[in-house]
C-alpha cells in the first residue's frame, strides 16, 4: 500500500519558519515528481512546489524566495522550507506524487499551517 505521511505543520508568527517533511512508502520514491500543494478555506487548490526525479525545482511566484522544496532519496521523504511566513500562507499542505506517465497520482492526509499576524 502506497502512504504518504506529512508532518511539520502548526501554528506560527508571521515572519517566521516551517519546515514540511512527507514521508512515502509503498512506491519507488526516486523516481516520482514530488509535489507540494495548498488549499485554503474557500479556495482552489494551488501548486506550491516541485522537484523532479532529477532534482529541478520549480514554485509558485507567490512563494518563490521564500519557500524551498527538497528530497532526500536515502530517507524517501521530501521537504518544504518555509520562511518568511505570511498569513497568507495558511492553508492545509498536501504532499503529492506524481510518475510522469502514470494514470494516477498519491496524496498525503494533509497537514495545516497557520501563520499568526
């Protein structure tokens, strides 16, 4: 069974920093697109952050600078740095999967970041 288990979300000060860690099991990790997306309240999904198999890196403009997404393929986990935080950031961050290829993508549970002003 494919899992993928986030962690790392709470509460904090804007201007502060998270760190998002995923961690999956049941698939071959390197070889997934690994993704970080965010959902508030009343709006749409967005694409937050991507590294490929290969290791390129890609964010949303509202988070580029900010934001650094990483994995580690030893420990089959990928991370979101956040920085800077703003309350704009609070939403629920959802780890995602992604084979180039293949019919489906693999979703974590979510994990929730609020960001106090």
């Amino acid at each position: 069974q494919v899992q993928l288990v986030e962690s790392g979300g709470g509460l904090v000060q804007a201007g502060g920093s998270l760190r998002l860690s995923c961690a999956a099991s049941g698939i071959i990790f390197s070889l997934y697109t690994m993704n970080w997306y965010r959902q508030a309240p009343g709006k749409q999904q967005e694409l937050v952050a991507a590294v490929t198999s290969g290791g390129s890196t890609n964010y949303a403009d509202s988070v580029k600078g900010r934001f650094t997404i990483s994995r580690d393929n030893a420990k089959n986990t990928v991370y979101l740095q956040m920085n800077s935080l703003k309350s704009e950031d609070t939403a629920a961050y959802y780890c995602n999967a992604h084979f180039p290829g293949l019919g489906h993508d693999y979703w974590g549970q979510g994990t929730q970041v609020t960001v106090s002003s």
